[in-house]
C-alpha cells in the first residue's frame, strides 16, 4: 500500500514542485 501510494504522490508532486 506504502509503495504505490508513494509513487502516485511523487509523480503528482513533480509536475506541482517544477510549476511552483
């Protein structure tokens, strides 16, 4: 569940931190 989760939320989190 951990791992998964962790993905989905970096891949969201890079598009988001790089547009910042």
């Amino acid at each position: 569940m951990a791992k998964p989760a962790i993905e989905i939320t970096a891949k969201p989190s890079i598009p988001v931190s790089s547009s910042i």
